[in-house]
C-alpha cells in the first residue's frame, strides 16, 4: 500500500505545486520537520531545514501578494512557468522516494508534466479572467487558488486518513439520501391530493 499511497502524495502535490509552487514545498517542509506523517529522505530532507523554510516563507508571502495584482499576475506566472514545474518535479520526487520500482528521472518527469500542465490552465486562463472581470476578480481567483492548493497538499499528505473519512462521508451521505428519498415518498402516497 506504501507505493499507491507515495504515488497519489506525488500526483498530488505536483497538481498543487502547478498552483502555487512554494505553498506544498512549506507544507511538506513542516510536515516534515514536525509531524511523522511525511519522511523526506536525502537530498530531499533539506526542505525541513530552518533556512529552507525561512526561504519558502518569504517567497510564499511575496508570491501571495504579487498573485492578487492585475498585470503584475501575469507577469509573475511567466516567472512561474519555471518555478512551478520545477517545485512540482521536486515534491512528486520527494514523495515517491520509498518507492524503488520507479526510478528518479520518471518521478521528476511526472511531477514536471502534472505541475506544468496545472500551471498552463492557471497562466493562460488567468488573463482571460482578468480581463472578463477588470481586475477586480484577480484577488478572488489568487485565493482560490491557495486554498486549492493548500487544501491538495495537506490532503496529499493525509490520503489514508481523508480517504477514511470521505469514504465514511459518502456512505452516510447516501444512507442520509436514501433515508430522505423513501420518507418523500412514504408522504407523499399519503397525502390526499396524490390518491
């Protein structure tokens, strides 16, 4: 179960990092520094060092501000179309290490093409909204996209756990839906306007 699990930490952590490229690296960085639920093995446990998160909370923070800047947003993805890959390459990497059927150079391409592919969508739909909504619907789509982002990375992370409990979810969600479809018709066969 350790290599399904490591891959769909790796999909999706690339797919976060094509959002927003320093937000999973933090993330994984903490987790990695101060909780037992991601290893990093080396070179990767640099991440969980004091300067490299020191470096990933100043560049998360410029990168939050610049994101929410009409034109400035463009720009910055232009940046970006290295970064984000490249991010999203490391952490596929990163979190497909204990896996020793697939070899480093198809991690780091995988994690290249699912965060490549996510950041195309961002940097080419995000003039398009610009310019749909003034400008003023870029600080709304920014955030959007951290939460998304921030939301993939930690469930990435804790996908044994999330998927418990969504598959939990899903099955008192539909009881729920079955139990309220049948009370719907229980009432309405009785009602007097129905006979």
């Amino acid at each position: 179960m350790d290599w399904a699990t490591g891959l769909l930490t790796g999909f999706g952590l690339a797919g976060a990092a094509g959002l927003n490229a320093y937000l999973p690296l933090l993330i994984v960085a903490l987790a990695g520094r101060f909780t037992d639920w991601i290893h990093l093995s080396p070179p990767f446990d640099a991440l969980t060092s004091w300067w490299a998160i020191g470096v990933l909370l100043v560049l998360l923070t410029v990168e939050i501000f610049v994101d929410k800047i009409p034109a400035v947003d463009t720009a910055n993805d232009i940046i970006q179309t290295v970064v984000r890959p490249a991010a999203g390459a490391i952490l596929f990497a990163a979190s497909t290490r204990v896996i020793t059927d697939i070899h480093p150079v198809v991690a780091i391409v995988c994690g290249l093409i699912v965060a490549g592919g996510v950041h195309a969508v961002k940097a080419t739909s995000r003039p398009v909204i610009t310019t749909m909504g003034g400008g003023v619907l870029n600080p709304v789509v920014s955030v959007t996209e951290d939460v998304v982002s921030a939301g993939t990375s930690v469930m990435a992370i804790l996908v044994p756990v999330i998927t418990f409990v969504l598959f939990l979810l899903l099955i008192l969600g539909f009881y729920w839906w079955v139990r309220r479809r049948r009370q719907r018709r229980v009432n309405g066969m009785g009602s007097p306007g129905n006979a």
